[in-house]
C-alpha cells in the first residue's frame, strides 16, 4: 500500500465528484490518500496576483502541514499543483522570503524545513502506479469509446518534469490501458480560460469553442480531463457556448477517475456521473 | 506611506520571477505564444522592454498582466529561461500595491474578491466568492465606475449555470471554513507586519 498527503482543494471540497471517484478507485491501486488535516485554500492565481509574500505563506502553511505526515503532497487540482510546486521552490530559491515566511509560520506555531515532494494524481498514476498495473486492474475494458484526453495547462506547465509541456502523452497511454482509443487533439494542452470565465466570460468561451471543436473534430465522443477548472468550463459553459457560437456540441467532460472506475468496473452511482452536465449516458451506456 | 521607489527596474526585481528581465533578449517568442496577447495594451515582449525603460505609470496602470491566463505557455518557450507568467504576476502585485491596476477589466475586483474570502474563511468557494464580487463590484458602481454596473448585469446571466450546478449538488452554499482560522491569521498579520 502507498499512502501519500491528499491535498483535495477548494474545488475538490465543494464539488465532490472528483475527489468520490479518485477516493473509489485508488484502494483498487493500493493507493491510500489520507487528506491532510485543516489544510487551507492554496491561493491560486488570484493571491500570487494581488500580493506575492502573503500568498506564499498561505500556501507554506499547507506545505508545513504536509511535512507533519512524512508523505508526499497529492493533488488531484492542477492549479494547486502549480501553486504548491511554485512555493516550494521559491522558497528553496529567494532566503529573503524563505526568511520572511519562515518568521510568519512560526507566528502560527508552525515551521517548514523544506522538501515536500508536490504531486500531482494524474503522475503518482503514471509514475508510482504504471499503465500496466492499472490494466491488471481492468475489468471492463472501455473498447471502442473514443476520448479526447484535455491536459490543459497547469499539469504539464510550467515544466515540472513528467510530461511533454506541450505534447503530453501520458494521459493518452492510460485511457489506452483501459481499453480506449485516444484520439487526436492538437488542442489538448491550450489553456480553457481558467479563472478568467468570470472577469471575461466572452473572452473564455471563445477558447471554450476552439477546445470543443478540436476535440470533435479528431472523432472524439468524449473529453477526459484531470482539472477542476478546465472541467467547469468545459462541461458547465458547454451550453452557452452552444448558444453563442450557434453550436450543437454534446460532448461530456469526465474526470479520469470515473473513467477509471467505470473500467475497473466500480458501480457507476459511486462515480457520481448523474452529476455531470452533459450526461455520459449515451455514449458510456455499454459500459455502464 | 511606502518607501520611496527610486527605480522601477529594481522595484519589478524584488519581486520573485520579476528578476529575469534583465536576460530577455526582445525575440518576441512569449508575445507569439500568449493566447491573449492581442487583447493586452502591449505585449509581454513590449512590457519587458518598458520596465528596463522605467515607464512605471504606463506598464502598472496598463491591462496587459490582467490578461495573463497563467498558462505558462510563454515560459515554458522561453529560450532565455524567463518566467513570463510569474513576472505578470509581480506586475500584478505592483499594480496594486500603488492602487493602479486597471478598471478597464474587472479581473483585478475578482482576485481581490477571492482573496477577501480565502483570508476570512481559509477556504474559497463558488458561492460566497460570488457574493463577495458582486459587492466589491457594487462598491466599485457606487464610485461611479460604468463598467461595475455592465459587470453586475452579466453576473445576473450566470444565475442559470449556478443553479445547474447547484442542482446537480455541485456547489456547497454553506461556507466552508478551516478550523484553525486564528492560527492563519496570526501567519497572515505577521506577513503583512
């Protein structure tokens, strides 16, 4: 069994349906996620905008908590797994503001020596796990399903060293352990528009659009993403999209654990498919 | 009253990430790369070059950094190994620290949103970080800022989506708070001290 520090994320948090499945198919792995406890929002993109030193801190205070439990960090949120690889480095990088945090911490009862391995769950899956152990696992192998794999930005970029920053293929490798056929999809690493869906809601669905059309146009019948933010605006926007740009797409989103779940042949109410926006039903009905 | 900035350049690099501009070789890869670059005032490769410049006013009251999507696009392309995205950052940090971020977008009003609520609750979520923008939006329309009005209209339109998601148990309206909010605190007040 591996156990490893499990960082959920305010997505995570609130919206249950990623963080269920990963929780039903990774004791399938022998993989035991013990989330860390009291851990705080990671400050996303907004705190590094608005003010550099403070935000470092929140997300230290995670990091600091993480090195209590001796394991290593795992995200399932991309975003997190950027903000949380960033601290430590800039940590191990700028003593100034090593200095400053440290202090900070210590304010809170806390300290931070330095060297949490962040993870992200779509690596420990590659990395720890292996394709092939996951297609031991298999049982009901998703043939012919036909899936765009959307890395989206931040689980490849900045360059954090386990997958092409432009032209990953480890997501690709894995849908095809399961059984399925990873179809073409130049646009898979572009970035769906992130945060900026509210600030810039026009803006967003264009990038919005550009995905989907990519995505169909390689043959797709579904796109699966590891990301709660490219998940949002893919599944939930998809619809106002379609409205604006005088579209007619219907293609479900899914996180990679359901996707998992459904091959290893986890009961689908587990999965919390019925919570998706763009129902799966057609087109995972045999696998259901 | 902050100390007084003598060099705008100097000032970028105290920032991390802001410290590489001085490696940047104007090759305009990063511009050709961002996907937003078009919207910006001037583009990541022109903003470079107007910090080495010191045209302080010009780049921090700009929106260039605001279209930022973070998506590293630019710094993982980078022959020169800036990082592009974290010194939109540190501009972004600038901007309002001297209170000159751009109103001309409401990106900079939704950062400070989320923010008021990650510090208040620990946690950040859809719902009270919804209602804490639309009230900094409302502060912003009653100092008589006509795009704060536009603003609020459209978040109106985004009723819909929520909904969905709320019926679909996809949005938690009970704020979600950590337990150790003071011990937080204490790390934040000791930041800012």
């Amino acid at each position: 069994m591996r156990s490893y520090a499990l960082f959920p994320g305010c997505s995570g948090d609130a919206d249950t349906m990623y963080y269920r499945s990963a929780q039903a198919v990774c004791p399938l792995l022998d993989i035991e996620l013990i989330e860390i406890e009291d851990w705080n929002c990671c400050g996303a993109t907004p705190y590094i905008s608005i003010n550099n030193l403070e935000a470092t801190c929140v997300a230290a205070r995670n990091l600091a908590l993480a090195q209590k439990t001796g394991l290593d960090l795992v995200t399932s949120c991309s975003c997190c797994y950027v903000i949380q690889n960033q601290t430590d480095s800039h940590l191990r990088e700028y003593p100034e503001l090593r200095e400053k945090v440290s202090e900070a911490l210590a304010a809170g009862g806390l300290q931070y020596q330095g060297g949490v391995r962040v993870r992200h769950l779509l690596e420990i899956l590659v990395n720890d796990v292996g394709y092939e152990a996951i297609s031991s696992k298999v049982k009901k192998g998703l043939e012919g399903l036909k899936v765009a794999c959307y890395y989206g930005c931040l689980v490849v970029r900045p360059k954090l060293g386990f997958d092409d920053p432009e032209f990953p293929q480890s997501l690709d490798r894995l849908m095809e352990s399961l059984g399925a056929e990873p179809t073409p999809f130049h646009l898979k690493s572009r970035c769906c528009g992130g945060a900026l869906i509210l600030p810039e809601e026009g803006l967003v669905q264009g990038l919005i659009h550009k995905l989907l059309e990519n995505a169909l146009a390689g043959g797709a019948e579904c796109i699966v993403t590891v990301c709660p933010l490219c998940h949002t605006n893919l599944d939930a926007y998809q619809a106002k999209v379609n409205r604006r740009f005088k579209t007619n797409y219907h293609l479900p989103v899914l996180y990679l654990p359901q996707l998992m779940g459904l091959a290893f042949g986890i009961d689908s109410g587990s999965l919390d498919l019925e919570k998706l926006m763009i129902s799966p039903k057609k087109v995972l009905e045999s696998f259901y | 009253m902050k100390e007084i900035v003598t060099g705008f350049a100097e000032e970028v690099c105290s920032i991390p990430g802001g410290e590489t501009i001085h490696k940047c070789i104007q090759c305009g890869v990063c511009s050709g790369s961002c996907p937003n670059a078009d919207l910006m005032d001037y583009s990541p490769r022109k903003l470079i070059a107007m910090v080495r410049s010191g045209m302080r006013e010009e780049v921090l009251s700009s929106n260039s950094m605001w279209y930022c999507l973070t998506c590293y696009l630019c710094t993982v392309r980078c022959p020169r190994g800036i990082k592009p995205t974290e010194l939109m950052h540190a501009l972004e940090c600038l901007a309002v620290r001297h209170d000159l971020a751009t109103r001309r977008t409401t990106t900079p009003i939704v950062y400070q949103s989320f923010v008021d609520i990650l510090t208040r609750n620990g946690r950040v979520h859809e719902v009270d970080f919804i209602f804490r923008y639309y009230l900094n939006l409302y502060r912003l329309f009653l100092r008589m800022k006509p795009l704060a009005a536009l603003k609020m209209v459209a978040l109106a339109f985004m009723t819909p989506v929520a909904l969905k998601l709320f019926g679909r148990g996809r949005l938690a309206f009970k704020a979600k708070r950590i337990k150790r909010r003071r011990e937080l605190n204490a790390i934040l007040n000791t930041a800012r001290s």
